[in-house]
C-alpha cells in the first residue's frame, strides 16, 4: 500500500481492529473506528465501524436520516463545515488518523475528492472548472501541462468528446448529467485516490444516470468509491460491497451480492424488499 | 352524484369573487394616487425649473479702454448697461488682462441680462423699470434679445448674483464626498460583511453585532451629522465644513446599507459553491475569494451604488458640520470647505430673490437625474449580472 503523507511528516498511526469488514483478502484503503457525530443534541452517528475496501465501490444504502450521508462527510471532514457538529472516534487513511489534530484538512481533501447530490460546476468556463484546484494546489503550473490534464480528466470522465469544441463555455451550460461528469472530472483532476459521492445520480435522467454509472465502474480500477445511494438497484449494479445503515448504525455490511440475496438481518431484508423503509 | 353538480359559480364563488375585484381595485387605487403624486411633483418641478435651464441674453457693442477697465459698467451703452449682469463687468480687467489685444477696440457680444430682466421676460415678476422696459422693449424689436443655454448653471459657483449662480461648486464638493464615502466605506463595509457572514461564529456577541448594524440603518440621519461633529471635526480635527469632514461623516451612514446589501449578495451564493470549492482542496478563503465573491459582485455593486446614491442625496447630517457654507469657488482639496448639491438647493431655497426660486427648482431636476442614473446603473447592473439558481 502507497503511503501518502497527510501532515507534513511521516507519522504512523497505530492500526485499529474494527468490527465490520468484508470478509476478503484484499486492501482497506480507509478504516472507520466507532465513529460518534453529533449536530447540537442530536447523536447521527452511534459508534460506527467499517472498512472501505481498496479499489473497490462501496454503497451506502438505508432510509432518509440514517446517517448514509454524514457518514460520508465524515470520510474527508466536509462535516467540519457544519456549525455545532461534534465527531468522535478515528477514520484511518493511509495509516493516519484523519481526526488528529496535525491533519489539515485542505491537504485532506485533495487526497479524497467528493461529488455532490446536485451537480455544482463553479459558474466559470469547462476548462476553469477543471484547472482551477490544481492550480491553486501547486500541482501543475506550465500551461501545457494544464491542458493535458484536463482533456485527461475530461476522458477519464467521458466527457471530452462532448466538450472539446467548447472548454470555453460555462459549465452550468451543459446538461444535469454532463455537469455531474464535469463534477467528477473535477473531482479527479487533483488525483485524489477516494472518491465520495453523495447520491450522485438523484437529479439525473435515467439515461444520464447510465452514463454516470458506467463511468463509475470504469473509475473504481484507479479509484476507491465510496457512493450513498437512495436507488437499491443502483447499489446493486455498481457496487462490489453495501453497507446498510440504519438510525445511525450498520446494521450490516456485505458483498452486495450476499447483502441483497441472502442478508443476514430481518431489518436488512425488510428493507431491501421494500417492506420499510 | 353525477345529480345536483352545477359547475356555474355558487352564491358563495360569486362573493369570494367579488371580494378579489374589491381588493384588486384598492391595489389599483394605491399605484394610481402613488403615480400622481410622482406625476404632481415632477410637472411643479419641471415648470418651476425648466426656465432656469435657459437665460435672457442681449447682443451689445462692448468698448474696452483705459476707462472702461477702471469704470466697467461704461464700457457698454449707458442706456443697456443696467441690463447687463453685473457678473459681466467684474470680469472685464481680467479680459483685457489675459488678452491684451483687447484693449482700445469695440466687440459685440451676447452678454447675460440681469436675474431681473430674465425674470420680466419669463413673465414672473412685473418689477422693473419703466424706462428699462421700454430699453428692453426697443433691444427685443431689433432682434438683440433672446434665450441662451445657461451653462453658467453647470460651469459656475453658487453666487449671490442670481444669474450667474450654479452649481459647480456643488458637484465638486459632492464628486469629493462621494469618493471619501466610497474608499472608505466600500472597503470596510464589505469586509465587515464577509466577515459576519463567511467566518463568524454564530454567538451572541455576533448576533449582538448584527443586530446593531440592521438597527443603525434606521437610526435618524441627523444624528449621524451629531456623532462626525463630535468625533471626525472635534476629536479627529478633520477641518469643519471639508468634503472630508462631511464624507467620513455620510460613510457612517452608507456602512450598514453596504453591509446588509452584501451579506444578502453573499447567502445568495448558493451552499454547494462553496462546498464543492472545498472539496477540491480550496482553502475557506480561496472559495470565498474565487467563487463567491464573483458570485456576488453584482449584488454588493447594486448595494454600494444604492447607498452612495442615498448619500449623494443627504443634507441633514451636513448641516451639523458645517458644509451648509457659501462657497462661491470649487473646492481644490478635500480639506477645503465645501458645499454638496443637496445643500446648494438648501441654500438657493433660502434666498430672497426670486430668480432663486427657478434656480432651486432647477436644481432639484439635476440631483433627480443624476440619482435615478445612480439607480438606474444599480438595477442595470443587478438584472445583467444576477444569476439565479
């Protein structure tokens, strides 16, 4: 496993066991260990753990309010955002607690990139959208070089065929689905090695959401994903494994396969069924 | 049930809509008595203003000699002379002065008539000399008396000679104020806003805060003439009467109208713009700085141009510090006592002569136009550039 430095110096964290984890032979790329939030009074998330597995795309799934999401915020500290909200417990990424309190989250979250519900491209031109945080990270500074990367992000999006004519243009110009793709094409244009997306597809067309989903099988080869989805065929076609939460648990964690055919819990199987939920 | 359904409105429909005509004809009522007033004001103004914008002019022979540079008013016909604005005569040794040649020689110019002729011939006054009349009415029948431009209205300082005043000084002392309002409170009225808004913790004292700054938009402009006296020309010893003095003093005003209208552009900006900033690894400024501030250029613009213009159109707080003053010459400095357009008009309104009368009229249409040009810009602005989501 690559080593990537988060704080500036080469501290190891001690490696915590947790509960929850496929049982597989393959690399966790984060660890979550009895992860607490809290928004004022109100307790999100009651002690979770799970393992994100590498290279893999992993789906969280469960009913409105279960904590899917601030789960997910809590995987690049996007939670720190929120005024009054209160974390406890450790998310380990490459061998460091991303809680500490030497991480920063900026370097944080160029190492793990996010993708909204609502597609949200800066309202400046394709091109900017894409150039502009390598540019203010430090990453690329020739021109030529910053051109390549973006018509290599736009491709490993899928979307420099439908753009090359026109990096010019406003991103809010293009369509729902294709300014989700920008958003994905931005989101990896700083190499970031997670990707988080906050139910990516909600506001897309069917066919839109296709597109987004073919685009996120291709990505898991270079990519760890981590994906909350309100759609269960969703998560039963991109995902290798699914997480089902709810009221603030995992009330269980599988290959998807297993978790759809055969889940292990009644509440898990009401769910997936449609009986609740 | 298909029996007993009537789709023709019920006695009860006809009544709900009755009420909806009586209250759309109230509406209607408000806008129109609304438009008459504004209709009512403007047409006062424009009669009562419009003959300030023209001034009687006679064509006379001008004679300049060693006399005529001592004893000016004779260098024109005895007869005439009494006709002629006195602010023509003053000028006549700083003629010869600044073009030698003129001296010994005989010109004919159109020269501005007296406040007092002018007056007699837009018909508002009866009070002048017979034997001027019958001069005046001689002139007229050789076809040397007609209506000029009174650019001396745009290009010359007040003046106690009602035909030669204008409003020079004023726009000068209100383009210096307006630039001390805009450097300093443009600045610190957005910063202060991004502040509150962006970073800010939401706490009581923040909360404290806030609330201050909405009620400081309310407070009395006198007042805030009271606090610049006692403050900027008291403590600071900014020179009393100053396009300075009165600048600083108009910017306590404008802050919290740039400060609110900012922090309204600014939760505009949608939340995810933010985010998505973040989440690419931007620093809380950098998406502030790249992202929202752009966003919301237009609306903090809007908010800026509005509260100059609220400022370009105050006279109360300056009366206290002075800037109420006569100021026959443009300030050159902003520490120079100064006059504003507002109080020019203040001042013209005051005057005994009835030539002011026009002039204040006048003067009322030029601060209107240049305000609504103000608010116009700020609306062009805000419909070009604001962006919805």
């Amino acid at each position: 496993m690559r080593t990537r430095d988060l704080t500036g110096d080469n501290t190891q964290v001690v490696n915590v066991p947790t509960t929850e984890r496929p049982r597989v032979n393959q690399n966790m790329k984060m660890k979550v260990h009895d992860l607490e939030v809290w928004y004022g009074e109100k307790q999100a998330l009651h002690g979770v753990s799970m393992d994100v597995v590498e290279n893999e795309v992993t789906a969280l799934i469960g009913p409105s309010g279960c904590g899917k999401s601030t789960f997910l915020r809590c995987l690049n500290r996007m939670n720190d955002l929120i005024p009054d909200v209160r974390i406890k417990g450790e998310v380990e990424f490459e061998n460091q607690n991303i809680y500490a309190p030497e991480v920063d989250v900026v370097e944080l979250r160029s190492h793990i990139g996010m993708v909204f519900q609502k597609p949200n491209p800066f309202p400046k031109s394709i091109y900017d959208n894409i150039a502009y945080a390598p540019k203010i990270l430090g990453q690329v500074r020739k021109r030529t070089d910053m051109e390549d990367l973006v018509e290599h992000s736009l491709k490993r999006a899928g979307l420099w065929e439908e753009v090359k004519d026109r990096l010019q243009m406003p991103g809010l110009s293009l369509s729902g689905g294709q300014q989700q793709r920008l958003c994905i094409a931005r989101a990896i244009a700083v190499s970031p090695s997670v990707l988080l997306m906050d139910e990516p597809c909600s506001a897309l067309d069917p066919v839109a959401t296709a597109t987004v989903e073919q685009l996120i099988d291709e990505l898991k080869e270079n990519y760890t994903i981590v994906i909350v989805t309100h759609n269960l065929q969703q998560a039963a076609r991109v995902a290798g494994y699914t997480a089902f939460f709810h009221l603030g648990n995992i009330v269980e964690y599988s290959d998807t396969d297993s978790l759809f055919t055969h889940p292990r819990e009644k509440k898990t199987e009401d769910y997936i069924t449609g009986r609740y939920g | 049930m298909s029996q007993g359904i009537t789709l023709a409105p019920s006695r009860q429909l006809k009544k709900r809509y009755r009420a909806e005509k009586r209250f759309k004809a109230y509406c209607i009522a408000a806008l129109l008595l609304a438009l008459a007033f504004l209709v009512v004001f403007f047409s006062d103004m424009i009669r009562q203003g419009y003959s300030a914008f023209v001034q009687t002019e006679i064509k006379v022979d001008v004679t300049y000699n060693e006399d005529t540079v001592k004893f000016t008013n004779e260098s024109v016909t005895e007869d005439v002379s009494p006709l002629i604005s006195r602010a023509f005569y003053r000028t006549i040794p700083r003629q010869v002065e600044a073009n030698p040649d003129l001296m010994n020689t005989t010109q004919t110019r159109w020269l501005t008539a007296t406040a007092h002729v002018d007056q007699y011939r837009k018909g508002y006054s009866d009070r002048l000399d017979p034997e001027l009349k019958a001069t005046l009415d001689r002139l007229e029948s050789e076809g040397r008396v007609s209506y000029g431009f009174n650019s001396g209205l745009f290009f010359s300082g007040d003046s106690k000679i009602p035909s030669n005043a204008g409003l020079w000084s004023a726009f000068v002392g209100s383009f210096y104020v307006m630039i001390v309002v805009l450097v300093v409170s443009f600045p610190i009225g957005v910063a202060t806003a991004i502040y509150l808004e962006e970073f800010a913790p939401d706490n009581r004292f923040t909360q404290g805060i806030e609330i201050n700054i909405n009620n400081l938009a309310a407070v009395p402009s006198i007042l805030f003439g009271l606090l610049g006296l006692a403050i900027f020309i008291n403590f600071f010893g900014v020179p009393r009467s100053s396009a300075l003095a009165g600048g600083l003093t108009l910017s306590l005003m404008t802050l919290p109208v740039i400060i609110i209208s900012t922090r309204a552009a600014l939760k505009a900006v949608p939340q995810n713009i933010r985010q998505g900033a973040q989440a690419v690894g931007a620093s809380r400024w950098q998406a502030i700085r790249d992202h929202v501030l752009p966003l919301s250029l237009p609306g903090i613009l809007t908010g800026t141009i509005i509260g100059i213009a609220q400022a370009i159109g105050e006279t109360a707080p300056l009366l206290l510090i002075g800037m109420i003053a006569y100021i026959p010459d443009a300030p050159t400095s902003m520490t120079e006592a100064a006059t504003v357009l507002p109080a020019q008009i203040y001042t013209w309104s005051g005057m005994p002569e009835g030539a002011y009368v026009s002039l204040t009229a006048a003067g009322i249409l030029v601060l209107l136009t240049l305000l609504i040009t103000l608010n116009a810009t700020a609306v062009i602005l805000r419909n070009r550039f604001e962006r919805r989501w």
